[in-house]
C-alpha cells in the first residue's frame, strides 16, 4: 500500500502553477520501495529507512482520510527531534495539509502567539513539546496530538478553528525588511522545483549523502535538506542541534560526500583542527547560505579544511535557493553567491530601472518558485496582499551587483546602508575588511546616529578564541587596517571588541539589536 496522492494543489496567489499530481506523495511512494537509510541522526546513529518514510506518509494519510485533520487544514509541527520533523514534515504535506514549522525552543506564549498568528487548526509534535501545550492552545481553540513513529495518537477531530491552507504545503512566519508581520505561503510545486534545482545545480544523486545540522523550521533545512534528499534519493544526515566538537566525527562515521552549513558554523569550523584526511577525501564541498559568508571567513575554511565552499544565495519567497555558484570543480568565485538557478534575477535603481553590470542596486527576482503573495496573520482583515510589483518581480530588499557572467555580489540589506553625510556606507564592504585580520572571526558594521553626518559606521568585532588577544590593541590595529584600505567615509568611527554577536538560529547577525544597543547607551571600545 501506498501513501494517497492528495488532491492537485494550485499555487498560494493564482500564479498559475498547478501542483504535481501526487507531487511528494508520489515521490515518497517510490522511495519508499528503495532499501537502505533516509534520514539518520549524526548524535545517536538511530534511522528511519526510506521503507520507514512510507509508513510516516501511511499513517498520516490515514489520519486525514479518516476526518481527524481535514485536508487542506494549517497544522503545526513542533518537533525537537529531527527524525520525527524530517519524515512528519513531508508526510504531513504528502497528506494535503498546509504544513507551519513552530521552533521547539521557542516559549510556551511564543508557540500559542504563532499557532494563532498562523491561523493553525492543530499541532502536532513530540510528547515532550505537546503534553505542555496541550492545555494553552485548547483555550485558543487548537487541537494538539503527540506522535511517535509517524503514528499521530489522541488527536480530536478538527471541526471548528484554523484557517485553510488555500493551495499551500508550506507557510512560513516573516517579518519582513520593514518589520511588518506576514507570513510566506509556498505551494507544493515551488518547494518542488526549488528542490529538484539543488539536486541539478549540486549534480546530487543516490550516492551521495548530505549533513545538515540545520533548524527543521526554516526553509532551508526543509527544502535545501528535507526535501532535496527526497527528490535526489540520497541519505540526510540531521542532529537536532550544531556540535563543533564532534562534527568532523558524524561526517566520518556517516560517510557523508557534502555538507549543508551557514557562514557561523563555517567560521567555527575553520578555527578548529582540519578533519581527518578520508573525510576531506570524501567531501566534496560544502554548501554555504542563510546569510552572506565574508571571504575571509571562506578562505580561512578551505586552508583548514581542504574542503572547497560553494556559496549560494535563497530566501523563504524563493522557496529557498535563488543564486548558487557550481560544484567544484567548476568556477567558483570568492565574494559571489553565484548565478540564478531556475530564477530571472536583475538589479534596478531607485526607479526600478535595471542597471548593467558591475552597478550596485536591489536585487529583484521573477519566477515560478517565488511567491505572488503574502497572507496576513489570522485575524488581522485582509488574508492576502501582493508580493510582486505588476510586472511580476519580487524585491528582495538586497543590494548587490552582478559581473559579465552573471554572478551576483552581494553587499548588504537595503535598510542597512549607512548615509554618512550624503556618501552610502555598504556594510560587508567594511566587513570584509575587518575579517582580513586573522585574529577576528566575526564583524558586523551598524550605523550610529550623529547630529551633523546623519549616520557613523560602527563595527563590532568578534575576535577569535584561539588565540589570545588585547582587545585594545586589537581594535587599534584594525583602524589602522581600515585606515590603509577604506576611504576616510567608509571608516568606522568606533570598533567595539565584543564578547559575543547577537545571532539568530540562522546564522545571521541581528543588526538591528546592535542599532538598539547603540541607541540606548555609547558602546566601549576604541575608536578609529
């Protein structure tokens, strides 16, 4: 017996992509006949095989063809173990449900304020995360089930509460550049053809074997490692969270030929020793996204690693991947997040015009894997509102240039750009800079308010645990280094040695808490 192929799903938006009849579904049935393992867990060694991916899609289907969640409904999964969130995640969409992935670390009022911002009709997740819920969200109207092995248990059928999934497999909470609540729906084909471009444009196959210590509640990890296994039929090794210590050792034991990482594991990696010489053997690159990777931070990696990094470029809209350089040995370009994979991609100015090569400008993308729309929180009016201008593109709020060839180098969010009297400041620009000190290991550069200029650069830096260092005579040297490589505008007015970044689970620096920090009190450091 194979999973039920739910019903064809069209496209959140109207976009006119219908979704492949059976689409994961169909894809899981035909593994599921295939020996060997799926999905492994780099920490313990336990499995599920692609037989075991069956039976979670089975017992799914069975849950929904039996009434107790409704086809199409928004349902939640809150998993901390990835061997339940991996195979649940795409059972539950091979089902016709609209799948939410919720952080089990969040909080208790953090996961009841987004099943309702989400409009969820249930949650599903591990006893661990759902006995504590269970209570909370029945005073919100949503239902809650644990479940073990793919087997939903003493889930209530779902009559009243929740919105409907509207054509989505998957949507995803986001705040957007502006700060404005909304959520990101992606239909069943976009995560698809997203998918199936990591598995082209990275030459994957069965042979192969990825391992992504990555969160199961971003789009990363569920399209770029999830799902992208799923379509290229190769093993996925996941662990419910990052381990410098034993790393190398899982990609031993795993046998693993590639590695799904952001920029923050890729600079702890090339500050730790070099892997044993059959795992640099073996894996033949290393795949960076989620956030921009300084070629310092690429440089140092591949010096300790002998591992070469392939840098790429997504976002949620983008159903994830949007730019990606080729696999080695192909030219790969340091500073560049590569060339569109299955996208149109162009940068514009203020006018939306676009500009030629070598021009900086916003990256806006066009395609059938972006979304055409966003839907609002539940509750707050109007379920819907446009994602694209109309003539179809979509504004990533990225700045960037693109070469001749088409690679695209990015230098920093729009809202990030630095106006210091009437001259732009692009933050990588100087961070970039900072990182070509051996001794730092991360930078980000905010601007400061300053009642003649408008706006400062300040850098905060993060130096490296290895080795020792002075902070003020690092933050010395540095302005000094900034001095022999920036013009006087593009210097930062400050360099904090900080203790530690503020960090989101994606790798990125969160700017904005470093602009609050400077707002409410003048950092320490020593200036430049």
């Amino acid at each position: 017996m194979h999973p039920a192929a739910p019903k064809q799903r069209s496209t959140p938006g109207g976009s006119g992509i219908s979704g492949d009849p059976g689409g994961i579904a169909a894809l899981i049935a035909s593994r599921s006949s295939q020996p060997g393992v799926a999905f492994s867990e780099g920490a313990t060694g336990r499995h599920v095989t692609w037989a075991g991916l069956g039976d979670h899609a089975r017992r799914w289907s069975d849950t929904v063809l039996s009434g107790r969640l409704r086809a199409g409904s928004r349902v939640g999964l809150v998993f901390a173990d990835p061997l339940e969130m991996a195979p649940g995640y795409l059972a539950a969409v091979a089902a016709g449900l609209t799948v939410a992935p919720l952080d089990p670390q969040a909080t208790l009022p953090e996961l009841v304020t987004a099943a309702g911002r989400l409009g969820l009709s249930a949650v599903v997740g591990g006893p661990e995360e759902t006995d504590s819920l269970a209570a909370a969200l029945a005073d919100v109207g949503v239902s809650t089930s644990s479940t073990e092995g793919g087997a939903l248990r003493s889930v209530t059928s779902v009559e009243g509460g929740g919105e409907p999934g509207r054509g989505a497999a998957l949507v995803l909470s986001s705040s957007g550049t502006t700060g404005r609540p909304k959520l990101v729906p992606l239909a069943e084909a976009q995560l698809l053809r997203t998918a199936r471009g990591v598995v082209g444009r990275h030459g994957l196959g069965p042979t192969d074997r990825c391992y992504s210590p990555l969160p199961l509640w971003h789009i990363n990890g569920l399209v770029v490692g999830v799902l992208a296994s799923l379509v290229g039929g190769y093993r996925l090794v996941v662990d419910r969270r990052f381990s410098a210590s034993s790393f190398w050792e899982v990609a031993d034991a795993e046998e693993v030929t590639w590695v799904n990482l952001v920029p923050a594991i890729i600079a702890i990696l090339g500050e730790r020793p070099a892997p044993p010489p059959v795992v640099n053997e073996r894996v033949v690159f290393a795949r960076s996204a989620s956030a921009p990777l300084p070629v310092a931070t690429l440089e140092r990696f591949e010096r300790t690693t002998g591992i070469p990094v392939v840098e790429t470029y997504g976002m949620t809209e983008a159903a994830s991947q949007i730019t990606a350089n080729p696999r080695p040995p192909g030219d790969r370009r340091p500073g560049s997040v590569g060339q569109p994979v299955g996208v149109e991609l162009r940068v514009v100015d203020r006018d939306r015009r676009r500009l030629p090569a070598g021009e900086v400008g916003e990256v806006e993308i066009r395609g059938d894997n972006v979304i055409e729309v966003y839907w609002e929180p539940a509750g707050s009016g109007p379920t819907e509102r446009p994602a694209r201008t109309t003539d179809g593109w979509l504004p990533t709020g990225d700045l960037g240039r693109v070469d001749a060839d088409g690679y695209l180098y990015l230098v920093g969010r729009a809202d990030d750009v630095i106006n210091r009297g009437g001259e732009k400041v692009y933050p990588r620009e100087v961070e970039e800079v900072l990182l070509g000190d051996e001794r730092v290991s991360a930078a980000a550069v905010v601007g400061r308010s300053h009642p003649s200029l408008g706006e400062e650069p300040v850098a905060f830096v993060l130096a490296r645990t290895d080795t020792p260092v002075d902070p003020d005579l690092l933050a010395s040297a540095l302005a000094r280094r900034c001095e022999d490589h920036l013009s006087r505008f593009r210097r930062p007015a400050e360099i904090v040695i900080a203790s530690s970044l503020p960090q989101g689970t994606n790798g990125k620096i969160r700017r904005s808490e470093l602009r609050r920090q400077l707002a409410e009190a003048a950092p320490r450091g020593a200036t430049g």
